[in-house]
C-alpha cells in the first residue's frame, strides 16, 4: 500500500538534515519504507493524509520496559526496590499464566499506539504471549528473556529464550531479540557466561540492569568480589553490545570507563525517581560520549508508558540538579528517544529518523490540540515540555496505519482488554490466583 503524508512540518531526526525542522514536506510510503521526501510531490497514492499545521516525526522508541507490568501500576508505593520485587511483584508475577501476559502485554500496546511509542524493548519472561500480542496489535517489539538463576529457573530461561529465537527472529519484520540478562546482583558469574555465549552464538545485544540503587552496588562488590561493578563489565563484555538500564550509582570516573565500550545507557527517569534510587548522570555520560537513550521501566514503577512525560522530566532533572539550565536541549532530548533508541537497539540503520530507504515508524502530532495552542516560539522545546499522549493524532508502524485521528485501526476491542485485566489482577490480588511454581 502506498500512503502519502502531503503538507507536514518535518522532524527527521537525521543527521544529514542540516535544519531540524522542515516545512511543507511530502513523505510517501510504500509498503513498509520511507521512498520519497519532498516538496510538492506530485505522487499518487491510496491514502493521502493531510499533515498541513502538524508536526511530522519518527514514533519514539521505549529502550527499557516490563510490557505485561501493566497489571501492576501503582503497587510500589512506601516499599523500597528490593521490598518491592522479593516481597511483592514477585510473588504475584509467580501467578501469571501466558493468558494473562497475552492480556497485559496487549493493554501496554494500546497505551504505546495511542502515546506515540512505536518500539518498545521488553525485559520480562514467557516471551511467546508478549510476541503474538505485539504482532495482533502491529507494533516494533525486541524481546527477551529474563535471564537468571537466582530463582532456580535458569536453565529453563535459557531453554525458553533460545526456542523462541529460533522459533521467530527473520521471521517478522517487527519481532527482533536481545538477550536479557536480568543483573549481576542476581547470577552466578557462570550463568552470565552463559548468557554471553547465546548472545555471541546469535549475534544479538544485550540488555542489562545495573547500578539502578546503592544496595545493588554493595551487592554485586560482595558477589563478584569487584571494587567496582564496571570491573565487570570489562571482564565479560569488552566486545558486546550492551544496554545498560539506569546506571543511577555511577561515578565519573566509572562513566568514563564504560565509555571506552560498547555501552548504551538506557535512563528510566521517573522510574528511579519513584523508588528513591536518585537522578542518572546522564549528562556526564553524554560528555563522554556514552549513547543515552530513555525508557519508562515497568508501570509497576514507572507508572505509565508515556515517553513524553518520560522526556520532560528526564530534562528537567538534569537542568535542576546540575543547576544549569543549558543542560539537556530539547534537540537532544528527542534524539534519546528516537535516533539514540534505535542505536541502542542496533536498528538505527531501520527506525529512529525519517529517512528515504528506513523503516515507516512515524508519528503525526497536533500541536494545535487541547491544552496546546498557537503560538508555538520552539517547535522543538513545545514537544518535550507541552506535548501529551493527546497531542498524537496517528501512529503508523512497519508501513501501516494504526491509529489515524486518535481511532485505533487494529483488531482489538479496548473495552474488552479493559476488562480482562481488571479480572487477572482482582484474581491475583484478592483470590491467589493460581502458582505456577
């Protein structure tokens, strides 16, 4: 199918645009890719969208995320990390049926459609249910397993990940993998080695959780008998692809020993906020040219999937905190959740601009829509510090439309997702639920 977007005011996002912002650009699509950029296109199509006075820019890419958290929003309250997940996510997680992830996993997405996000990175387990509901509603997904051996599944883990790899990845163009590695602090540096090895036998990245609280940092120096966590990471990742989630407890000098590897740092602002672990230094990483991209975690800690509530604040942290509000522009603000998501996914050469020849993941904002109106001074500034999920007026993935004026386009009846979820979580929460222990 071919689909042009006639009259928009363009935020590539690409490097070889010299103005970030250009106006009244065409974009056709055929297919699945951007074919053509330009003025006055004299294209034809069978759709045409009319994008004069709206802002045209790649869908945002959400690099660290729990998709099936869904069900636990708001359950962190008064408890801190370690609390939380041992004595509370855990055990409710224990729970869960693959019918139940299918569900959770389905509410994220439409929360991801209707919130502009067209990629997310997810960070769970039984990753099958997650897989088929991301292909129902059409969106990007790179999945994983939760590696670790902690809790005495670990073989089954690496059993499930690898059957799933083989099972999906070239299979579909939205369905990619990395392997997750769930943290130091909870695997056996023998169990990280196999990890490692599924990553190089795959040629796939790999996603991590470090340094997100000081009782982690403790942890892993007694483990692994280290000085520093990063003393680790330079013994068994020098020549992997790595994403880091959070990397709070990071000093300078740290930093600058992750920047001389092939490290990305994805930062979970309100995330870190919310469980008191404290503010990323995510402008000492930009200065040692670490890629710093964004992610909202698990709406159990994060709250919601909203990566335009994500970029705001995660600006005005660092522009409080370092008491300098030359931190952080907006340009690179929106660069963390586009271009730099793509590349700490390793799909920068598909999604995370607006380019001839890339994947089609964009997104349409209106910026005249409530509560924003004219005038707009800083088109760039508005969409980190004014944009909301109802500033986002259609959402394509891979080539197609799955929101157009704010109505879903998918097979998928909201209503009926609603529901469902409110019956998994009053089961689990009030009725036991059953273990699947």
């Amino acid at each position: 199918m071919k689909i042009l977007i006639k009259n928009a005011t363009l935020i590539s996002m690409s490097k070889k645009d010299l103005e970030p912002i250009q106006k009244n650009r065409d974009i056709l699509i055929e297919n699945n890719k951007i074919t053509k950029i330009q003025k006055n296109s004299k294209e034809t199509a069978e759709k045409v969208i009319d994008a004069t006075d709206k802002i045209v820019m790649p869908g945002l890419i959400n690099t660290h995320s729990h998709i099936p958290m869904s069900l636990f929003r708001e359950t962190v309250d008064g408890l801190i990390t370690q609390d939380w997940l041992t004595k509370k996510i855990w055990p409710m997680e224990s729970k869960l049926t693959e019918e139940d992830i299918y569900f959770a996993s389905m509410l994220s997405y439409l929360e991801m459609i209707t919130s502009g996000t067209t990629t997310a990175n997810d960070f769970y387990f039984m990753q099958e249910p997650i897989i088929k509901s991301a292909l129902k509603a059409k969106i990007r997904l790179q999945v994983t397993t939760t590696l670790m051996d902690a809790n005495g599944e670990g073989e089954n883990r690496l059993r499930e990940l690898e059957e799933n790899i083989e099972k999906y990845q070239g299979k579909y163009d939205t369905i990619t993998f990395n392997v997750g590695i769930h943290s130091l602090y909870t695997n056996s540096r023998e169990y990280l080695q196999k990890g490692i090895e599924i990553a190089k036998k795959y040629k796939l990245p790999i996603q991590m959780h470090f340094c997100e609280n000081a009782q982690e940092v403790e942890d892993i120096k007694r483990l692994y008998q280290v000085k520093s966590p990063v003393d680790v990471i330079e013994t068994y990742f020098k020549e992997i692809h790595l994403l880091l989630a959070h990397g709070v407890k990071l000093t300078e000098k740290e930093i600058g020993r992750l920047a001389k590897l092939n490290v990305f740092m994805a930062h979970c602002p309100v995330s870190n906020l919310k469980l008191g672990c404290g503010i990323a230094p995510i402008s000492k990483m930009q200065k040692e040219n670490v890629c710093v991209s964004l992610g909202t975690d698990g709406q159990g800690s994060g709250s919601n999937l909203d990566m335009f509530e994500t970029m705001k604040i995660a600006a005005l942290l660092q522009k409080g905190f370092l008491e300098d509000p030359l931190q952080l522009p907006a340009y690179e603000v929106l660069k963390m959740a586009t271009i730099n998501g793509a590349k700490a996914l390793g799909l920068e050469n598909q999604i995370g601009s607006i380019e001839e020849g890339k994947l089609a993941d964009l997104i349409i904002l209106n910026l005249n829509h409530t509560p924003m109106t004219n005038p707009h001074n800083n088109i760039l500034a508005e969409i980190v510090y004014n944009v909301k999920a109802v500033n986002v007026e259609t959402t394509i993935v891979n080539g197609e439309i799955l929101m157009e004026n704010k109505k879903l386009l998918i097979d998928v009846n909201p209503q009926d997702i609603y529901k469902k979820c409110e019956e998994i979580i009053h089961q689990i929460q009030y009725k036991g639920g059953k273990s699947n222990e």
